[in-house]
C-alpha cells in the first residue's frame, strides 16, 4: 500500500488558541500550516508558465506558489505590505527551486492597483499565462446584528470586486492556452450564519467562474473555481472563527481534522496545466468530506 491514510497524514490534534491582528501572519501561527516548502514535488507540469498569485505570502495562496514554483513556473505574489516577512520566505523557496520570483505588495481592493498589479506581473515576468486569486477577508460575527456596512462592503472589495477588475486587464495579456483560477469555499455551498458575507461573496464567485467561463472560452482561455473546506491559516485565528472554535478546528469534517495548504496545491496545478485542457467552468471542492451541493 503506497498512499497514506488521509485521517492520519496531518495531525488531528487539538490547536492552541492564539489570537492575531488581521492580516494574521504565517510566520507567527503555532503550528505552522505545511505550504509543500518542503513536501510538495513537482514534476514539471508547468515548465516555463508565468504565474500571478494573490494572497501568495501564507496558506493556500503560499502553497499555490510554491507548488507552481516547483513544477517548473515562474511566479509573481501578491500580499498586503504588512506581511512582507511572509512573502520574503516564499520568494526563497520559489527561488531554490531555480525559478524567478516577484513580489508586487499592495491592496487589492484598491481598483488601479488591480489594473497596475497584472501589468506589473505581466512585464516582470515576461509573459502571463494564468492568474491565480487567492486573496481574501474573512470576519466572523455572533449574530446578524453584529453585520454592520462597512465590514459587509470590505468583504466584496477583498474578495469579488478584484476578480472583475483582475481578469477585465488579465485578458489584454492572456493567449489562447491561458487560464484564471478562481478561490471560493465550502461556505458558498452551506453558508455559516457567524459569515453571513463571507459566504455571500464566495457564492458570488461560484457564479462569477461560470459567467466568465461562458464568455473566455470562446477566446481559448479556461476558467475554474477551488473551493476549500477547513483549512489551517493565519484567516482563522485573525478573526475568520471565534477563539472558542480554534482548538478543534476541522475536527468535525468526514477525515476528523483540518487540511493543510500543500493538499490542496495540486488541485490549483491540475486546473493550470495541459493536462485539464478541457475543464472550464468548473468548482472542484477539496473540503475534507462537506459535500458541495
């Protein structure tokens, strides 16, 4: 037997309450999420490929790089300068694997950076062949009252509005071949009432990778969705879960624990590469058993 039982491969221990501003950094999260630094192995899937990846610095968007690193492809991350320290790592490991990194730090949820962001990455990199959104808030609150207009608008404007104004400048650079990777969560399938917008703007981009699958496949360009269950991150002790859920975070799932960020780095590889040419429009859900219905 070559595979490794999926309940025992990470540990389904208890995790200790810790509490961080928000963004939350990797670098100060106990334990450590693994970011496949240095699990992951590639085998070459994207040689040569130039990657943009938002939310780059930690968890899933940091084990996207990685893995996209190590299969052969040059990549650009974006992060909020605050969490510089994260990024910096991230560019090591990209660049131990022999391939060029760029770090573009600014708020996504400013429009002209979005625009300036895919340009950056375009020009630095020297070509653009997937854009990959990661990036994204996540707040919890008690009770409906608790929603207030500013934190619901915050919410958006991290997590839908850059894919519109992302992808609107991604197509003056992408060819025929090219794809965009779109990030929702369980949450767009079985909303949580303690993430009422959260779950709201991840359904809003289930929608918004079948809106834009219709009109870029026409123009030879693939878009797909991954939708993450419990995953360990800096998002959930910097406020995405109340500190009375933490210790026993994922436990509840079918497989008995929280996934780390490298399990789900494969999916991201999978829907950039050759291999699933003839995917567009698609949610793959990577959630530990929760069912996407």
């Amino acid at each position: 037997m070559s595979g490794q039982d999926p309940r025992t491969k990470f540990s389904s221990e208890d995790f200790p309450k810790q509490e961080q501003d928000v963004p939350g950094l990797q670098d100060k999260l106990d334990p450590k999420p693994d970011c496949g630094e240095t699990t992951y192995i590639g085998y070459g899937r994207l040689k040569d490929y130039k990657m943009l990846v938002t939310g780059g610095d930690s968890a899933i968007g940091r084990a996207t790089a990685i893995a996209y690193a190590k299969e052969g492809a040059d990549v650009a991350i974006n992060y909020l300068p605050a969490e510089q320290v994260d990024a910096e790592e991230v560019q090591q490991v990209i660049e131990a694997a022999g391939r060029k990194s760029v770090l573009i730090p600014g708020d996504i949820r400013d429009e002209q950076f979005n625009y300036d962001l895919v340009e950056t990455a375009y020009n630095k990199l020297g070509g653009l062949d997937n854009v990959t959104i990661v990036a994204g808030h996540q707040q919890y609150r008690n009770n409906l009252k608790g929603f207030d207009t500013e934190s619901f608008t915050e919410t958006f404007e991290t997590n839908v509005y850059p894919i519109f104004w992302s992808v609107q400048k991604a197509i003056d650079y992408l060819e025929p071949g090219a794809t965009i990777t779109l990030t929702s969560s369980v949450q767009g399938y079985n909303p949580s009432p303690i993430l009422h917008d959260y779950a709201a703007s991840k359904a809003a981009i289930i929608s918004l990778t079948k809106s834009l699958s219709e009109e870029l496949g026409s123009k030879g360009i693939r878009v797909n969705c991954v939708a993450p269950g419990p995953f360990w991150s800096p998002l959930q002790i910097s406020g995405g879960q109340p500190q009375s859920k933490i210790p026993t975070f994922g436990q509840k799932e079918v497989l008995g624990r929280a996934g780390q960020p490298v399990e789900l780095s494969g999916v991201y590889v999978h829907l950039a590469a050759d291999e699933s040419s003839y995917t567009t429009g698609q949610v793959y859900g990577v959630t530990g058993g929760t069912q996407l219905d």
